[in-house]
C-alpha cells in the first residue's frame, strides 16, 4: 500500500498568508490528553518574532482556547473594540504579534477539536468578511488530516 506525502503544515500555512493578504497566519495544535489538552502555536507565516511558540493555552484561554473550547470560528474585525486594553495579557498571540484584526478557525479530527487556523492583521479592519470567508474556503472540506466542519450524524 502507498502512503501519502507528509501534509506541510508550514507550507500551507504561509500560502495562505499570501493568498489573503494577512501579516499573519498560524497554526496551533491540540496536544494530546496526556499533556492535559494543552494548545500550542506550532507553525507561523509573518510572525515578528519566535515569541509564539513560548505560548501554551488550556480550553477557554487565549484565542485558540476559546475556538477549542467553543468549537466554532471567531471573526474579530478590531481587537480594541472587543477586548479592553487591560484584557489583552488574556490573549497572548494578539499581544506578541501585534494584531488588530483577526479570524480563526476551529480544525476537527473525529469530530473533536484538534487544531486552531488563525489569520492576522496589524491594522483593525483589515480582517474583513470576504478576507474570513476566503479562509474558510482555502481550508474547506479538508486541511491535511483535518476537517474544517463538525460533522453531525443525520
């Protein structure tokens, strides 16, 4: 039997950076139970620096816990309009990356949630509808061995 190629995570992720027009796109994984579900930032396109991937975030912390957590997208078109400054210590990537505006998107795996997409911007505003929903459909119906829908068993 053949196997597949290894999915390049790194390599989508920075194609679709350059598709939407983002300074940022990342991609964090749920670690396994073992390790308590921890949520780390494993690959990055546009990043200012390596501070990311000092982040560890549990369910309902930071951006990708709260898409882990809830298991729905988040759109957020300006960050100072939906968080106070002194709540942003809460949201770590938005802190280290400077982001203004963002989306992110919740990657199943038999029907649990099993990694975070965010796309970024440095200017509020920047995140619009058509840019949030050009990233659904670059990640729709699959990302690697990730789907980007809960599947519902009618």
């Amino acid at each position: 039997m053949k196997s597949q190629p290894a999915f390049n995570y790194q390599q989508q992720v920075e194609e679709i950076r350059l598709a939407m027009a983002c300074d940022f796109v990342a991609l964090a994984l749920v670690q396994p139970e073992e390790r308590h579900f921890q949520i780390r930032w494993e690959y990055a396109s546009g990043n200012l620096s390596q501070r990311f991937r000092r982040i560890v975030l549990h369910s309902g912390k930071g951006v990708a816990g709260i898409v882990f957590k809830t298991g729905k997208p988040m759109f957020v078109p300006d960050a100072q309009k939906y968080y106070k400054k002194e709540d942003l210590y809460n949201y770590p990537i938005l802190i280290a990356e400077e982001l203004e505006s963002f989306a992110a998107i919740p990657l199943f795996k038999y029907n649990r949630v099993k990694g975070i997409l965010l796309a970024g911007c440095r200017k509020k505003n920047s995140m619009s509808v058509e840019k949030f929903e050009l990233l659904q459909s670059l990640i729709a119906p699959t990302f690697g061995p990730y789907y980007s829908e809960e599947l519902t068993g009618n």
